[in-house]
C-alpha cells in the first residue's frame, strides 16, 4: 500500500490493542520512515479526535515504533514523536480510568528506563502526568515528597529553578513541530509553482495554485511566527536564570572574600598568642643572676659552675709500713712470734679491705689487735668469766665427774685402726 494520508488514518483506524495488530501497524509506519513528521502528526489528530479506550492502543502502537527504531538506530521516529509525545500521552491520561492510568504510568516508566527519549522530552511528558495528578484525590503522594512518580529512577524531579523552563522548552519543540511541516509543504508548493522548467498553467488554474500557495505560505509563516515567540520566551527564561545566578555569584563571591579576610585575621592573631605563650614560657625558664652570684630558675637556686668530682677510694693497697699501729707494745723473747702472727694478719686484714679488681673483701675474722691507746678491756672479780678457771671450780666439776674415764681405756670400743689414728694425732697422750 502506498503512502497517503489516507492509507495511516485507515490504519490507526483498524488498530486493536492484540500485539498483531500493533506489530503489523508498527511495521508498515516505520518501513514508511521517510513520512515519519506527518505520520506522527496524523497520530496525534487521531488521539485527540478518538474514544477514551482507543486512546490506550495509540500509545502502545507509538512505544512500539520508538522502540523499535532505537534498537535499530534509526532516530526518524524519535525525532518525530519527540516533540507530540507529552501532549499525545497527556491527552491519553487525562479522563482514563485509574486501570488504563496504570497502564500509560508503566508504559513511560519504561521509557525512562530504557532512554528513549531525550532527558527534557521525558521529564515533560513526567511533569504533564504530575500536573494532572495533582487534581486527583489520592495521587498527590509522589508530588508531596518531592519525588517522580515513576519508580524506575531511570529520570529525577528537575529542580525548581528549572521547573518554569519545562514547559518553555514544550512550548518550543510543539512549535517547531507544527511550523517545520507547514513551512516544508510551502516550499515545496513554491518550487512548483515558479519552476521554468514547467509549462504556464491556464490562467484560471494558475490563480488557483496562487491561492493554495498563499494559503499554505500564510499558514507556514503564522508556524514560524509561533514558533519565534516560544523560544523568545524561552531564551528570556533562559536569561532570568542567568540574571538570578549572576546575582548570585557576585554574592558568594563577596562572602568568600569576607570569609577569607577573617580566616587570615584569626590565623594571624592565633599566630600573635602563640608567640606570646613562647615568650612567657621562655622567660621563665631562662635563669635570672641573683646577688650572691648563683642563677634562680622559677625561684630556685641553680650553680652554673660544675660540681666537682667525688673522691674515690683507691684501689691499691697501701705499703705495709703505713698499717703499722703507731705506738706498738714491746715484744718479748715468748711474744715475738705471736706478735708476728698479729702483725699479719692485720697487714691482711687490711689487704682484704681493698681487694684489687673492685672484688668483694673476704668475710675473715681476725683478732683485735690493742695498742697502747686503747687497753684491753679488764674483767672485774665478779664476772662469772673471771672465775672460770679458778680452783674452786676445777673442784666442783672433778666431784660432779667423779670416776669418769678412771682406770678405763678411751679407745675401748673402736677399730684398732680408728684408735691408732686418734693416738698418732693426739702424740700418745690418749
């Protein structure tokens, strides 16, 4: 079937919602992708002009088309659809039952997820959904918090600043999607008309092709005209934008000059409490003279000159000479050895006090040796040591022992070879 007007308002009349239908009408448009702007816009007479339930089958017969031209990377139809697509859909929406709703709710959820559409063109046929949601009573949650209504988060709310340029930049794709045609049709019209290479009509003819061809160059200019306008008013939204984050800018940047004058003013007082804290502790440990000569630190007397070394003991021994008491007793002819034997032991008495290699002295108890400075100590007749060899006393123990060991042999009882050492060592006296 050839390409007519005709031929596509007959086959959006023969749709049905069955996916044969909308798979054979989907087929025959888009092998006719060449028409893509005036069969888009014959689809939108039809969803404006047709009943509420068929209105459901035009948007899944366009979401067919759209994707199928993305899989493909033929952008015909995107293009097309682009700019009627927010009017067709609300159209759809509004007035449907809250099934059919649901259903135009998940057809463009999927387009969001998918990425059909241009950022903008999703976010108005979104915002044209919310406008007429917001009337309804029971779906004005999604507008309240703020969020899309969609759940697929394949798009986000624009933010308020942007929200007035939505349906500016709508305004502007409508019209540019109505004058493009209107002016294409035009020319075309005008290029007949004037082309030498065809012969001149009848003039009768002629005056009618005149007049289709100023109808059909008015109707291109009111398009163009409109289209103008729309973006002028989009172009000023554009510069009110401008203007407000122009203002802006001058005024943050005022604050961030502000705030960096007062950072630099509190880093340099910082700076000036630090030192000050430095000197005051400087101050205080630096030790200030005193009359005396000797330095005070925090009121404590400190010397500056170093002490001086403590004297260590030597290590060598001193000569023999100098251990010699200095007034000696006489030595007597009996005495002299046992006044020899005194003299060395104190000489090594005195040797053990200084051990050579820093050792120990050896625990060694030797007798006290009295000079003439210091008299043995005399015991009086009443101690009980004094008497200890007296007569008297020798008589009470014979007489307390009386009989014991008398006549007896002391070696009675032992080995002959035990008693024989007891009697060499002892020279014969037992």
């Amino acid at each position: 079937m050839a390409y007519t007007d005709d031929a596509v308002k007959a086959k959006l009349s023969s749709l049905n919602e069955t996916q044969e239908s909308i798979v054979s009408v989907s087929q025959w448009i888009m092998f006719h992708r060449r028409h893509a702007d005036r069969t888009c816009t014959i689809w939108l007479e039809r969803m404006r002009e047709t009943t509420v339930n068929k209105r459901l089958t035009l948007i899944y017969l366009a979401n067919e088309v759209v994707q199928q031209s993305k899989a493909r990377r033929k952008d015909d139809f995107l293009i097309a659809f682009s700019p009627v697509i927010a009017e067709a859909t609300a159209t759809a929406y509004k007035g449907a039952t809250n099934d059919v709703q649901e259903k135009i709710r998940r057809t463009v959820e999927v387009w969001s997820q998918r990425r059909i559409f241009e950022k903008p063109i999703q976010e108005a046929v979104e915002g044209r959904i919310m406008e007429l949601d917001k009337f309804r009573s029971g779906k004005k949650t999604g507008l309240l918090s703020g969020s899309s209504i969609f759940s697929g988060g394949g798009s986000t709310t624009s933010p308020a600043e942007l929200q007035p340029l939505i349906p500016l930049q709508a305004a502007v794709t409508k019209a540019n999607a109505t004058s493009t045609p209107t002016l294409t049709a035009a020319n075309t019209e005008f290029d007949k008309l004037i082309n030498p290479t065809k012969p001149t009509p009848t003039p009768p003819v002629h005056a009618a092709r005149l007049s289709a061809l100023l109808k059909s160059l008015s109707s291109a200019e009111t398009a163009v005209a409109e289209s103008i306008k729309t973006r002028q008013d989009l172009i000023k939204g554009f510069e009110d934008l401008l203007a407000t984050n122009r203002a802006a800018l001058e005024k943050e940047q005022a604050q961030l000059l502000a705030t960096t004058e007062r950072r630099e003013a509190m880093e340099r007082k910082k700076r000036e409490i630090e030192d000050a804290i430095m000197r005051g502790v400087s101050a205080t440990s630096t030790p200030s003279p005193g009359r005396d000569g000797a330095s005070y630190v925090n009121g404590r007397a400190t010397s500056s000159a170093e002490p001086e070394r403590p004297q260590v003991e030597e290590l060598t021994p001193p000569p023999t000479d100098s251990l010699s008491p200095t007034r000696s007793p006489k030595i007597t002819a009996q005495g002299k050895t046992a006044t020899a034997n005194q003299q060395g032991a104190e000489v090594n008495n005195q040797a053990s006090l200084h051990p050579p290699n820093g050792l120990p002295p050896p625990s060694t108890t030797t007798t006290p040796i009295y000079s003439d400075a210091i008299p043995p100590p005399q015991l009086s007749s009443s101690d009980p040591r004094h008497n200890a060899s007296s007569p008297a006393k020798k008589r009470k123990l014979d007489a307390e022992f009386e009989g014991f060991g008398a006549g007896d042999d002391a070696m009675a009882g032992l080995d002959d070879d035990v008693a024989e050492l007891l009697r060499a060592e002892s020279g014969g006296v037992v």
